[in-house]
C-alpha cells in the first residue's frame, strides 16, 4: 500500500513538473522571390526568442548565370565581417556548385551585447524583436509562408 502511493505521489510529481517547463517552439518559414529564396527559422521558448536564423540561396540558373564562376564574378557578396568572432553569431557565404548560399544565425542567449555594433546593439535592444508572436506576424506580413520542417 505505501509502495502504491509513494509511486502514485512520483506520478503526480512528474506531471506537476512537466506542466511547469519552458514551452520551446521553432518555426520555419520561406519567401520565395526567384531567383532568390530566403529561409528563416526561430526558435522560442515561453515566447521569447532564443535562436534567429536566416539563409537566403541563389540559384546560377534562375538567376541567369551560365556558371559558378560567372555568379562569383557578379554576385557582391554580404559584408559579413563585422560580425565576425562574435559569441553566439555565425555567419556563412559559399559558392555552391549550382547556388550561393548565406546565412547568419543570431543564438540570443549567448550574445553580449556590448561586443556588436552600436546598429546591432540597439536592434537587439528592442523589446519587439525577442517576441515571437511579433516576429511570426512580421514574417507573414511580408509574404513568408510557414513550412513544416
């Protein structure tokens, strides 16, 4: 009998504690405006975002290039170097065999602040950039479609 309500406490407990934790959310959505297709990915937990990831690819051929080095020749690549060495920040930007592809992917909960840009610092600094419902409303204003991964 007490083996039985000492398991039954342990059940209540669990569910008493799995009720109560973070509520993690990630969501994916794309525009494509070809030749360019832009993917965007953020993750939340309890509403605040946690993780920011956008990757935009260019296609050689929908954009007219007859080849990797002619898209290499006209395509500027972003200036990323700013964002460079960064905790938390990761950039990308490679010539694929058939696309150009980058990226940056922001991990708020590892960033300071006060190692980015004054740009980036006051960007960060808005309340409305850490909500996610703001975010996904932002996104779908613009013509972003949600794609289940």
């Amino acid at each position: 009998m007490v083996k039985k309500s000492s398991l039954m406490s342990l059940f209540i407990l669990l569910i008493i504690l799995a009720s109560c934790g973070s509520n993690q959310e990630t969501v994916t959505y794309y525009l494509d405006n070809d030749p360019l297709l832009e993917k965007v990915t953020i993750t939340a937990e309890d509403n605040k975002i946690i993780e920011h990831t956008i990757k935009n690819t260019i296609n050689y051929e929908a954009a007219g290039y007859e080849s990797k080095e002619e898209a290499q020749e006209s395509i500027n690549v972003p200036d990323m170097g700013n964002l460079q060495g960064i905790d938390g920040i990761e950039t990308t930007a490679t010539f694929e065999d058939d696309e150009f592809v980058y990226g940056i992917k922001y991990d708020l909960a590892v960033i300071d602040p006060s190692e980015v840009s004054d740009d980036l610092q006051e960007f960060l600094e808005e309340e409305e950039y850490w909500d996610f419902e703001i975010q996904v409303q932002e996104l779908e204003d613009l013509g972003f479609e949600k794609k289940e991964e």
